[in-house]
C-alpha cells in the first residue's frame, strides 16, 4: 500500500512527521528541559505496520471515533447497521475506518493537507463525506489540527486524532509517572463494553479526578468500575466551559524526568484519556521492540462516545449545507 511521509522542521530543528496512511502523526521530535531533542510519539519501525494496528497509534479514525453500542444508530427514522469490531460494539468507524485509508495529500511549506472521500454506504455510513485534516507545525513546538467534513445526505461525524504521547521519549518506559491535569469536572461513566450509560457524574472523590495534576499511575489499580473495565483509564472526560467552535483548554501532561510539557487545546466537547491498557502485543516499535501496556497515553478530543443513540448529547449529526469543522491543538514546552 503506497504511502507518502512528510517531514515539517522548524528554525529550532524540533519536527513532526506525518504520513498519509490515516492521516498520521508518526514522529515529534521536541526538545527536553536540557535542549535535547526526543521522539515523543510512538509508532512503528516498518510503515506498513501502520495498517489495521490494533492501536490505531497516531491516526485519524472515522467516520465516527470511539464507539457506537451494537453497531446501530437511527437517523430521520432510518435505522443504520455498521459492523462490529470492538466486543459487541463498532469502534473508531469500523475495520476499514479513515485510519485504514491512504488519504490524498498535499504539503504547503509548514502545513500538510489530507483529503479522503468516504463514500455512501462505505462502512454503513450514509452520504458521501469528503474530509480534510490539516496539520501546521508552528515555531512555538505546537501541531495545529483543523479537522472539516462536508456531506451530501445526513450522516454522523465525529473525528479526533490518536496519537500516544510519551514525553520522555517513545521506548522510554512506562508513562504512569507523568502528571495529568484536566480541565474537566465531569465523565461518563459506561456499562463493562465502555458504552456510556447516559448522565455525566462529577469527578470529585472518585480515581477520575484529574482537576487537580497527579501521575497518571496514583490511583490506575484502585477498585473502581471506569478502571476495572478497561484495565487502566479509557474513558471520555467532559471539557469544562465547553462553548461551540471555541478553543478551550483540555488537558496538560507533565514528566518530570525530561522536564517536557505537552498541553491540549480544542474546540471540541470532550477527552478520551487511554493510558495504553492494550498495548503489548503490537508491531515493532521505533525503539526496537514492542511497547509495553502503559508505555504512552492517548489524548483523544472529540465528541462522546454513542452519542448518535444519546440525543442529550452535543450532536454528532451532519446535514448537507453545513461543514463539520474542529480544531485540536498540541503545544510543547519545557517546564520553567
């Protein structure tokens, strides 16, 4: 499958390469508090491992991101059937999701442009969807995401991109000594299948309480449904002071050890935290070998898990004439 890579490099020689299978993020390379330069992003040795990776390691997944329960969901009276491919459930658009696809591409200086044309039906989806993932590298160490979707037939769109963040460097390590803020009171709690069941509860005195920074391993083993189902985090937090369209911030994630700092920005309602539960078992990484459970954590933003079957939810539902569009911003930096 032929794949094209793009290498964007900035004044301070700190870098993102990104690849047009799944519109990836395959490498940042950012200084340390010492200058030194490290990949913080795992991936693969061999490019073709990047197809149907069980991780989807820093890929752009749709038509529809996380999950939908059964893989059903109704839209004008229509009953839609989309397949199964994560337990009883359809994940991350299914196995020939966006991250499966070469996408069309397209580099202008310190940006690259993905387009990909999902087809009517493709998957179960209705409606053409023509989407566009543009990446900017920026002197200041920061990818700026704009992610934009038109249709030409009612349809549900929720993109976000999937990339594993370690800032001590990919290979280095478990990342449950990096400290995690949230700017999020709330989550979704979900059924054993990571199906939300519906109300968001509050955080307070419960292991999903990142308002306040702690490592990401404090409380990982604690008793606790969230973490029992998913042998670690993996659930959708709610961004506080989420207005539409507006860039707010997320999450900011910290590791001691080599002093970077990764902050989250998006437009988007919310914020799947996954500490990389599953991720024995997957191809060859760039360091050699294969990561570890807890080796990276994914900062997914992006609109709740089944909200096409949850109307209560911020909608996920496209109609011809408007354009789907979101933002997501990760910005690098050193601790002072």
């Amino acid at each position: 499958m032929k794949h094209i890579s793009y290498t964007l490099t900035n004044s301070k020689g700190a870098s993102i390469t990104l690849s047009s299978l799944g519109a990836a993020i395959t490498s940042i390379k950012v200084p340390d508090a010492a200058g030194k330069l490290a990949d913080v992003v795992i991936g693969y040795r061999n490019l073709d491992d990047y197809l149907a990776d069980g991780p989807c390691a820093g890929k752009c997944p749709g038509r529809y991101a996380n999950r939908i329960a059964k893989g059903r969901f109704t839209l004008d009276g229509v009953e839609y059937e989309l397949p199964i491919n994560n337990g009883p459930n359809h994940l991350h658009g299914g196995p020939k999701g966006f991250q499966n696809q070469v996408w069309d591409s397209r580099s202008d200086g310190n940006s690259v442009e993905f387009m990909y044309f999902s087809k009517d039906g493709e998957m179960g989806y209705p409606g053409n969807l023509k989407v566009v993932a543009r990446y900017e590298w920026t002197e200041d160490n920061e990818v700026i995401l704009t992610l934009t979707a038109e249709t030409d037939a009612p349809t549900v769109v929720n993109l976000t991109n999937h990339t594993y963040f370690n800032l001590d460097g990919e290979g280095s390590g478990s990342v449950l000594g990096h400290t995690l803020r949230l700017n999020a009171s709330e989550y979704l709690p979900t059924d054993g299948t990571l199906i939300p069941l519906g109300e968001p509860e509050s955080v307070a005195g419960t292991p999903m309480d990142f308002i306040t920074p702690k490592p990401l391993g404090r409380d990982i083993r604690e008793d606790f449904p969230a973490l029992n189902y998913g042998k670690g985090y993996d659930a959708c937090w709610i961004i506080d002071g989420y207005t539409e369209r507006q860039l707010q911030e997320a999450a900011e994630l910290t590791a001691e050890k080599s002093g970077r700092v990764l902050k989250v920005f998006t437009t988007q309602p919310g914020i799947q935290v996954y500490t990389g539960n599953y991720l024995a078992g997957s191809p060859e990484g760039k360091c050699g070998r294969s990561y570890d459970d807890y080796d990276a954590v994914a900062l997914e933003c992006q609109h709740f898990p089944d909200s096409p079957n949850h109307p209560e939810y911020p909608t996920t539902v496209l109609r011809p004439g408007e354009t789907y569009k979101q933002a997501i911003i990760f910005a690098f930096s050193t601790k002072q």
